[in-house]
C-alpha cells in the first residue's frame, strides 16, 4: 500500500507500474484448471491484457455469492480458500449517499435459494445450480400470493400493467457530479431512495417486506401516501389498498420471476450485462440504466471488462480483459472487440458480459496457498474522516457487491 496527496500523483506512479504488457503464460492452477494470459495489441499503441481462466465443469464446482456488503475480492478469496475468486455482476455504487441498500448487488439476488432482491427491470441473469452456470433471461415479471390471494407483479421500470409493482435498488440514481478533488463523483439521487408519491384515495400503498426463515415475507411498514423508503426493506410492493392489513402483518410468497420458480429457486443468480453476441449493444437499454451512473459503459469506450462463457470443447472461460481508466496505452476494450476476440478463438456456445466497469477483478490461488490478483489495480482509496491521503491497493481493489468462485 502506498498514499499519495492527490489522484493525479498516483496516476503518474501507476503509469510506470501499472501500464505494462503481461507476460504470456499458460498455468495448471488446479486439476483440469487452468490460468492463461497474454496481451492483445488494439492498434495506435492501445493495448490490454487479456487473462482467462477455464475449467472441467464436471469435476470444479461453482459458485456465486451475494454478501450483504461489499467485500474485496482478495479477502472473501483468503475467507473461502477458494481457487479463483473473482468480481461478479453491477451493484450499487456511490461515492456520497446517506444510506446503503440491504442488498447491493443490483436488480435480481439470489442467495442460498432464498430472494435477496427482486428485479425492477428486465436483465439477464446468470443462475448457479449444483456448481454449475447458466445464462438466462430474466423479465421483471411474476406471480405472488399477498394474504391468501394470487396476484401479477411486475418491476416498477418495466412500464407494464400487473395487480403490484415491485421496487427496489435498481431503482435507486445514481448522477455523476463534479467533485473539486477527484474530478467526478457518483451521488445518489436522495429521492430516488423514496417510491413516488401517491396522491389520497388513490386506492394503492406501498408495503415494506421483511423475509422470515421459511421463505415468506412479512410486513415492516405500510405507508398511504408512498415515499416509502426502499433501502429500509428487503422488497417493497405496491398494491391494491383493499388486499393490505394497515395494522398487522401481511403474508407475502413470491411464486415466480420470470422463467423462475419460486419453490424452486437456484442456490444463487444475479443480474448481469449483456449476452455476448448481442448487436446493438451501443443502443442496449442497459447503458441508460441510471441506478448504475451515467455511463456505464456498453457502447464505444474501452474498459476493463470480465465475461464468463462456456465453449463447444466443454469448457468454461472466465475472461478478464484489463485496463486502467487514465493510461493512455492500457485501455481495456470496447464490447465489439471482447466479443470479436473471445469469437475469433473459441466456438462459444452461451456468454455474458459481467461487471462492465473498472471494477473487475480476478484471485487466484496457487498450491502453497499464495494469492496473486489481476485487474482494478488502479484503485485508490478516498480519504475519509481522519485519514489523510489517497491510499493505494493494487491487490485489494474495489470492495464488490457479489463473487464469484471455483473450488
């Protein structure tokens, strides 16, 4: 760790320990995994380092993991001795917000088959089940039973007709605003912590939900007039006012999410980027998904990026195309050549674009239990109350809303 006055210091340092072409190396991390790594030449002096780890599905067990606060990926790695630990799917991120959601990792979780957070807007979605992934699309959309009685629901972005409207932190703003120091900071909209308003005698009010050990929902707060804060609940509904108890529990079971069971739920999901292959992905509605910033980044930008794919060989890749944001020459890569570099070596048969920020990163464990890190080693932390300084952790990183492991 070092500390640096300011962000413009670190980056001059970072130019000269950061910016460099990786050595190409093939490695055999585990039985039937294996760590490859080389750089890949962009034109005009651009370049990334791409690393890439496959896998035996059959025989190294999966996971994705959705803690309730950020962690880093180096420490949750040191936690579950895991193999590969790496960053997993968009969260909530804000520099300046009076408050946190229950769960960050945005849109659709899934944890230990129980709900984390229901979805406000149609996404794909990545499911692990049994150690193994899948990719599937997941619409904001669904059944419930509230008190007895079966109803539709749909996320409160989608703009569709349902019997109840689902909020959550997808529906938080997140706006980019000039900071004096650092030159750009990510500030939660306050209001957006609030559901809409609802004028009187509107016949709807918004009911705040707390998950019990079953599997069920009950009831924390039911507010008439809306403006019910979201990060204060688990799931928060808004409903028919004749189907709620003012005073008293309601009962809720959600029975699906899109394609998703309810009573059959995989042991973890998460909302992801887009599939790999997509057309389009400058237009994709995920790039105007402000509950993630103002430019999140599927368009022409170069950035770093992690993908997992599976290939017609029976292998699945977990690819981490690096890049930091200020270099001139490490640039990371657009969508268009991510996807045109994974289709140029593999016949991909499923693949998606996870974290498609800086934040992405990459743990490996090697034999004798050491841990070397890959990507966000760009990251620097903000000075905070007392602290002093900028303070640099290349290994650290960004602490990350979910995981992802292989054992």
């Amino acid at each position: 760790m070092r500390i640096f006055s300011t962000p413009e210091a670190a980056s001059v340092h970072m130019e000269r320990e950061v910016d460099r072409e990786a050595e190409p190396f093939v490695q055999e991390v585990a039985a039937g995994v294996q760590l490859t790594a080389f750089p890949l030449a962009l034109g005009g002096g651009a370049f990334t380092n791409v690393y890439d780890v496959s896998w035996e599905t059959a025989n190294n067990p999966a996971g994705i993991h959705v803690p309730s606060r950020p962690l880093p990926v180096l420490d949750f790695a040191r936690s579950q001795h895991s193999t590969v630990t790496a960053s997993g799917a968009f969260f909530f991120l804000a520099d300046e917000a009076s408050a946190l959601p229950p769960h960050m990792s945005l849109n659709l979780a899934v944890a230990d088959a129980g709900i984390r957070s229901l979805p406000v807007t149609d996404r794909e979605a990545l499911l692990c089940q049994n150690g193994e992934f899948m990719l599937m699309h997941v619409p904001a959309r669904g059944k419930l039973i509230l008190n007895g009685r079966e109803l539709t629901w749909e996320g409160s972005r989608t703009g569709r007709v349902a019997d109840c409207y689902a909020y959550g932190n997808g529906n938080a703003v997140i706006n980019g605003l000039v900071h004096p120091v650092t030159g750009k900071a990510r500030v939660l909209d306050e209001a957006s912590r609030r559901t809409p308003v609802l004028p009187a005698r509107a016949g709807w009010v918004d009911v705040a939900f707390r998950p019990t050990p079953g599997g069920e929902f009950v009831s924390s707060a039911v507010a008439a007039n809306g403006e019910l804060d979201i990060f204060s609940a688990h799931l928060v509904l808004r409903c028919p006012s004749w189907l709620v108890v003012s005073h008293g529990l309601n009962v809720l079971r959600i029975e699906s999410i899109g394609p998703l069971s309810g009573e059959r739920l995989p042991d973890a999901a998460v909302s992801v980027g887009p599939s790999l292959g997509l057309l389009g992905l400058a237009v994709h509605p995920i790039n105007h998904d402000f509950s993630m910033g103002d430019n999140v980044g599927f368009g022409s930008r170069r950035l770093a990026r992690m993908l997992l794919f599976a290939t017609a060989d029976g292998l699945t890749h977990l690819r981490l195309f690096d890049g930091r944001p200020e270099s001139r020459t490490f640039t990371g890569v657009t969508p268009d050549e991510a996807s045109a570099a994974v289709s140029s070596e593999h016949n991909v048969t499923w693949g998606c674009f996870l974290d498609g920020g800086q934040t992405a990163k990459l743990c490996i464990r090697d034999a004798d239990g050491h841990h070397t890190t890959y990507g966000n080693r760009h990251y620097l932390r903000w000075p905070d109350g007392a602290e002093r300084g900028f303070r640099w952790t290349p290994d650290e990183g960004r602490p990350v809303g979910s995981l992802i492991t292989l054992n």
